[in-house]
C-alpha cells in the first residue's frame, strides 16, 4: 500500500521532483519480496504462489527502475 501511495505521488509530481518518491516506492517494493521470501519460508504460502508474486514483484521493481533512471535524466 505505500508502494502504492509512493507511485501516485511521484506521478503528481513535476519533473525534477519525482526522484524521492519513487526511490520510496523502490525500497517498499524490495520489503515486500523480503517478506514474501519469508511467508514462503515460513510455508505459509505455496511454491506457485511465491513464484506467481515474485514474478510480480520483479515487474514492478524493473518498472519502477525504468521510470526512477527516466526521472532522473529530467
């Protein structure tokens, strides 16, 4: 849900501004693959569902990646 809330803000942003907001958002995508390593650790979810989220997770941090070096070039 921060993740979330980072990506709208910095997507209200102007150019120049959008960088902290998006290396928020960043760093709340890799806690949630942190604590989804650990739900699956923990067997508290399965196999499929850890790689299904993970495979998720990813996309969204390379996205999130693509538009931090973007904002950055602004």
């Amino acid at each position: 849900m921060d993740c979330l809330r980072e990506v709208c803000l910095a997507a209200q942003e102007q150019k120049g501004f959008k960088t902290r907001p998006l290396l928020q958002a960043l760093a709340h995508a890799d806690l949630a693959k942190i604590l989804l390593r650990m739900t699956h650790e923990l067997e508290i979810i399965s196999l499929a569902q850890y790689q299904l989220l993970g495979t998720e997770l990813v996309e969204i941090t390379s996205m999130l990646g693509g538009w931090l070096r973007f904002a950055r070039t602004q």
